[in-house]
C-alpha cells in the first residue's frame, strides 16, 4: 500500500430503526436495516514514521482525541502494538447530529486503512474492534451496501440491496443520540419487524421508532417529511436518531427534480445519492 491513500467514507440511511430492548448494559437491543450511500466524506491518510495529526476542512468537528479518527487510530495501535505516525486530512461533508453516521465511517475508513496495510485482523476480527468505537461502526467496516443489524448494531447480516435514489435532508438541527435514547418512551419489549427480504423495504413501509419523539420536539422535521412525500416519493422517513431525513425515489432524474424544490428552504445540506457499493461487497 502507497504510504499516502485517499479513501471515501460513505454516509447511511436506516431504512428501518426499530429499538427491541432496553438492555442490561444501558445499551439497547436494535433491530436496523443500514443502507451505505454514495453521500460521505472523503479521507486522505499519509503514514509517517510518528505522532498521529488531523486536519479538517468543512463540518466543524473535534480535532484532538474526541475526533474518532484519532480514536480509531489509537484502538488500533492498542491492539496490535505496531509503532506507525499518521496524519490524516478529513474533508468533513455529512454534518455531526444528523442521524447519517458520518463520524462512525470516518472511523471505520481509519480502521481500513491501516487494517488493509498491516493485514492484522480478519474481517470479523475487524468488525469486533470496531464495536469498542461505537454502534454503527461495525457496519461501516463490513463490506456490505445494505445490512440488517441487531444486538446494538454490531450483529451483522446480508440485505439485498434494491435500486433507489434519495433524496437526503439535512435540517439546521443537531440532535444527541444520548438525547433521543434517554428520552424514547420504550415500555415494554417489542417483537422484530417481518420483513419479506425479496421485497424493497419502502413497498412494506419504513419505520424508525425516533420519528414520533424527533417530530415532537422539531415539528419542522414533520413538515420535511410530507413535502418530501408530496414531490413523489415512494416513502420518507427519518435517519438514525436524526436530524437528517430522506425521501426515497425510483428515478434519478424525479430525486434531482424533488431536492431542487427544497434549494430554498435554508437547510443545511440538501443532497441526491443512491446506493453505495464496494468492488468487493458481500453477498451472503
């Protein structure tokens, strides 16, 4: 591997979010459908022969060891006990809060990285290291376009993937993951979803157990969302614990045609994109 490697971090959507159990651990029992779209960062890793830098240029985010690139790196090292420096230059285009999972793939693109250079872990090896980091980590990590995850999300398993473009909102809202778990009225254990795999999950109907909670407390959202469904859309719904959501479109040029309808609504990010695949996704 070149001592210098760019390497794209894809942002995802939760076609569906469906919280089981709240566990005994204080994390919860999840029931996610994660899909990787083609809407991300970008990174630029350099090895050197030491000290561990990071540059950002866009969303503004933690720089020291809060940023979980550095995290990333860090684990890394830990782990393996290798003496390397890196200095990696972060162009941060899926805003902090949102629901998209972009600090977890930067996270996990680190984790590749320097994985796909040393060749110290398997790809489930990996994986398990990426939990330590978060939730949606382990899926960034995997090789799939479209996972079904439980556990917290670290308990992966392939989804087909369907042709759609999205539309991707992004609201002038940050909300907290810790926020939305401590405030989500979850009373009694729920069952998992059904859902036929041989079918598009927005023929079935999307659900994110967020939705109710977020649109309480941003109203606006809501109104996102129905304008979303008013310029077509076969069905929108909220990302993660938000704020950003999508609207799903069969049509690349009806996505285009929908997210120009909201160039005036002073979001933060309005973008098109569609599914995300590696050269070397999985499939089973």
């Amino acid at each position: 591997m070149a001592n210098r490697v760019s390497v794209f971090a894809p942002a995802k959507i939760n076609l569906v979010l469906k919280i089981i159990d709240r566990r005994e651990d204080g994390y919860h029992e999840l029931y996610t459908i994660f899909q990787k779209i083609t809407f991300g960062d970008r990174l630029i890793i350099s090895f050197r022969e030491k000290g561990l830098s990071l540059e950002v240029k866009g969303e503004n985010v933690p720089l020291g060891l809060e940023n979980l690139c550095i995290k990333a790196a860090h684990l890394f090292v830990q782990k393996t006990d290798l003496n390397f420096g890196l200095h990696i230059e972060l162009q941060k285009n899926v805003p902090p809060g949102s629901g998209l999972g972009g600090g977890s793939s930067d996270a996990a693109a680190v984790l590749r990285v320097l994985n796909e250079k040393f060749k110290s872990f398997s790809e489930s090896e990996l994986i398990a290291l990426a939990k330590e980091l978060g939730a949606d980590v382990p899926f960034f990590v995997s090789s799939f376009s479209t996972a079904l995850a439980r556990g917290i999300g670290e308990k992966l398993s392939f989804w087909p993937t369907f042709p759609a473009w999205y539309v991707i909102l992004v609201p002038k809202v940050e909300i907290s993951t810790k926020w939305a778990y401590e405030n989500l009225r979850l009373t009694i254990p729920q069952l998992p979803p059904n859902y036929d795999a041989n079918q598009p999950l927005w023929e079935q109907g999307l659900v994110n157990d967020f939705q109710e909670l977020i649109f309480e407390h941003y109203p606006q959202l809501k109104g996102l969302k129905d304008k979303l469904l008013s310029l077509g859309a076969k069905a929108a719904l909220l990302s993660g614990s938000g704020g950003a959501l999508f609207g799903v479109f069969k049509e690349e040029a009806q996505a285009v045609k929908a997210a120009n309808a909201f160039l005036k609504d002073n979001l933060k990010k309005v973008e098109v994109a569609t599914n995300y695949y590696e050269k070397t996704s999985k499939e089973g």
